[in-house]
C-alpha cells in the first residue's frame, strides 16, 4: 500500500486547513522597515565617509594600493631634483668660467700688449736695488719689504769678495758672448703681441737690455743706475711708448668690433674713424 | 504601495526567476510582484510552523526583508520558491529554538527525553483556544505544534504547502529518502496525537 494512500485522511484534513492570509497592513509594515533599514544602510555610509575625511595626506593616500610606494616615489623625486639642479648649475658654471675665461683672455692681451716684456733674471735683480730709495704707496709696501730682502740677499752675492773679483773678469768675456743669445731671448711670442706692438716692444726691450749689460760689464760690480733712482727721461718715454701703443691697441679693437656689427653700414665710420 | 496597474499587470506574467532577476538590477516594481504572490504562502506556511499569527507576520516580514537585502545571492541553479522557502524555513528554526531557550522547564519535563516524536502541551487552555475548542482545525494546528521540528517542516510543506519532495529535500538540505521517510513517521505522529487531543461529536 503506497504511503500516500495510508495517511489520506489526515493528507485531506492537514489540506482542508484554513489558509492564513497576510495582514492588510502586512506590505506597509514591510515598506515601512525596508525604509528604515535603507535610512540605516545611509547614515552608515555617511558616517563611514565622515571618518574617512582625514588630514589633506590621508585623504590623498587613502586609496593608493600600495602605501610603501610614497616614501619610495618621493625619494625618487628629490633625487631627480638634486640631480637637475646640479646638472643646471654645471651648465651655468661651465658658461660663466667660459665668460670669465673670455674677459682674462682680453685683459691679458691689453695687459701684455700694454706691459714691457719682462727680460731675464738681471733685469728683476736691478728692480729690486732699486727699490728702497722709491717712494713706496699702498700695497706695494708689502711686496717690496719682501724685496728689500730678497734685493739684500742679491746685493751679497753681486758685492765682489776680493777673491771672486778675479773669477768675474773671466766671466766678463762669456757674458759678452752671451748677450747675443739673451737679445733673442727678449723677443715676445707672436702669437702673445699684435704686430704693430711687436717692433715697437722688440726695440725699446733691445735699447734697455743693450745698456744694463753694458753697466754691469765695465767693473763687473753694479752700476750706479741700479742702486740709485732712474732717469725719469728714459722712464717718460716708456709711459708715452704705451700710451701710444694701448691707444693703438683699442683702436683696432673698436675697428674689429666694427667688423662684426655691420661692415656695410659703417664703412662710413671707419674711414671716419682711420682719417682722424 | 500604490503603482501602475498595467506596469503590475506585465510583471504578473512574469516567471519568479524573471522577477529576481528583474530586482537584482534594481527593479523595486518586481519586488513588489515577488511581496504579493508570496506574502500569503509564506504568512501560512509559517503560521502553521509557529503556531502565533503574529510571529509568523513578523517572520514573513524578515524573510521579505533578507530577500532584499540579499537578493544578489540568487543564482539560476534552483527554483525562486525553494530558495526563498530556505530563508522562511531558517528563520522559523531560529525563531524557534530562541523560544525553546525562554521556555521555563516544570520538575517533571527534568530528565525527560526531548528527542521524542511529539511533545503534547499541557491540559490547561488558554481563553481563545477554549473559543475554538469545538473546532477540528484547532486540535490539528495543535497536533502540529506537538510535532517534533524535523517531521514538522516536512510535513508543513508537502501536506500543506503541496510542495513535491525534491524540493523539501532541496529545501531542507536532506536526502529525498529521508524526506520521504520523515514525511511517513509525522503523519503517523499527527494521526496518533489527533486521536488522543481529539474526538469528533458522534451525531
């Protein structure tokens, strides 16, 4: 016997029951608790959005997936940083030295177009004899309170001993030999002097040398010349040789500068400029 | 909740699943249609698992409630109904287990077994209950509150809910044997405890 079969009385008497409906109030009970339950859900996430409002950091860094990376990439940054500062300030290191290595180069020429070329060792020595009878102002005290002695310590060995006195005599005609070699030797570099420069140097360096040596030769002591002042005639001339050779120096200088701007428009002030 | 009777009348042609569906993305109308066709079935079938009108319109409200809430767990694998009978079902063991928790034990219930079959209540009635003494429907709603939980629901939901036994076995999470066989042994129970709280008038 099937068990459906068996218990079909009470099957019918359990079917027969009374159905029970819902409430008519049932749905709006239920809206009613969905609504409070979304209020809920709401407020939670307000709430939830509140605490995550934090500092300007926090709320920048909040949502990153990795939070090490910040150190790391800030780091990072500030290397870079360092590196292009000191990558531009290479550059401009680099442009000024050239700058400055432009203007020494100019100022070298003017000063060594404008300076007599210096000779040889005598000629320093005479200098420095001479110096304590000159009337000495501002720094170039300092500098010759240390020539006094090195001047002193040239003065004992160009001060003749009685037994050195001989020896020099032989010397004397070596040194006659040798002035050739040093006339030579007072020649500037080419490349150093401009050409006009270069004859007018060339000359007066001759006329100086030609003389000292022959001072020192007569008596093979000192001349007179170097332990007293020197001719203010001689030194005169000198100063009116460089003024007219710096006064030719920026003369061309200007032409060349001339050069370079406009040859065709200021050909006028050349000419101008040569005529005078 | 007040809506569009053509709007309503399209969604009654739908299936449940369709209706679901149509809520996950958020249609608030489906769950509507969902609300009605299921308030009364679930309101009876948890009555009849309780025993209190009101505790099954609470229940019924918290299992429309979970649905809600989770509707997006819904998956095309079984029926809606099954689906949504499982949350009912949950909620009515939990309900049930909190109330056996509160229940004061007399010395005579001390030592008993409470694995039995059925468990009568005791010959004292309450005002409504001596109301609806004379009738039938009373003693079998009472024969079922005596019922031990495990016959209980599966005989709630193929005697009363009609529903077939694959879908108790899917809903109770038990083999169909079991079903079958707990289904036998709590009409047996029913039918026993039904001849001993009631006797039909002899015309």
């Amino acid at each position: 016997m099937d068990s459906e079969e068996k218990y079909l009385d009470i099957r019918n008497k359990l079917n027969n029951l009374e159905e029970v409906k819902a409430s008519d109030d049932f749905v709006n009970k239920l809206h009613y608790k969905i609504v409070e339950i979304e209020s809920e859900k709401r407020h939670e996430h307000e709430k939830r959005f509140d605490e995550g409002r934090g500092g300007f950091l926090r709320n920048l860094f909040s949502n990153i997936q990795y939070p090490w990376l910040i150190p790391a990439a800030g780091f990072t940054i500030l290397i870079f940083f360092i590196f292009y500062i000191t990558y531009l300030n290479k550059d401009a290191s680099e442009k000024n030295q050239q700058i400055l290595s432009t203007q020494k180069r100019d100022s070298n020429e003017q000063t060594i177009t404008l300076q007599p070329p210096q000779s040889s060792v005598s000629e320093k020595k005479t200098d420095n004899t001479i110096e304590p009878q000159e009337t000495l102002t501002g720094k170039n005290k300092s500098i010759n309170k240390e020539n006094k002695d090195i001047a002193g310590d040239l003065k004992d060995q160009k001060t003749p001993k009685p037994q050195e006195l001989q020896d020099r005599k032989s010397i004397t005609h070596n040194k006659e030999e040798s002035k050739s070699i040093s006339e030579e030797n007072y020649k500037t570099p080419p490349s150093v002097t401009n050409e006009t420069d270069k004859d007018d140097n060339v000359k007066q360096n001759l006329a100086m040398k030609k003389a000292e040596p022959e001072e020192k030769n007569n008596s093979g002591i000192l001349s007179p010349r170097l332990n007293n002042k020197p001719d203010t005639s001689v030194d005169t001339e000198r100063l009116m040789q460089n003024k007219m050779t710096e006064n030719n120096f920026q003369s061309k200088k200007l032409l060349e500068r001339l050069d370079k701007i406009d040859d065709k428009s200021l050909q006028i002030l050349r000419d101008k400029i040569s005529a005078n | 909740m007040p809506g569009n009777s053509k709007l309503d009348q399209n969604y009654q042609k739908l299936t449940d699943e369709e209706l679901i569906f149509k809520f996950q993305k958020d249609d608030v109308t489906a769950f509507n249609e969902i609300v009605n066709r299921y308030k009364d079935r679930i309101v009876n079938f948890l009555f009849r698992y309780t025993g209190s009108r009101e505790d099954s319109e609470d229940l019924a409200q918290d299992a429309f409630i979970n649905l809600y809430k989770s509707k997006h767990l819904y998956r095309e694998i079984g029926k809606f109904s099954t689906w949504f009978y499982t949350i009912a079902i949950n909620l009515a063991n939990t309900y049930v287990r909190k109330k056996k928790k509160l229940r004061t034990f007399s010395i005579n219930n001390v030592g008993e077994d409470h694995d039995s079959d059925y468990e009568l209540t005791a010959d004292t009635m309450a005002p409504d209950e001596i109301v609806n003494a004379s009738n039938e429907n009373f003693y079998i709603q009472k024969a079922i509150n005596s019922l031990n939980q495990k016959f209980k629901e599966v005989i709630i939901l193929r005697d009363i809910q009609e529903l077939d036994y694959e879908e108790i076995a899917k809903i109770t999470g038990l083999p169909l044997g079991t079903v079958k066989s707990r289904i036998n042994r709590g009409r047996e129970c029913l039918k026993e405890i039904l001849s001993q709280i009631y006797k039909p008038k002899e015309n």
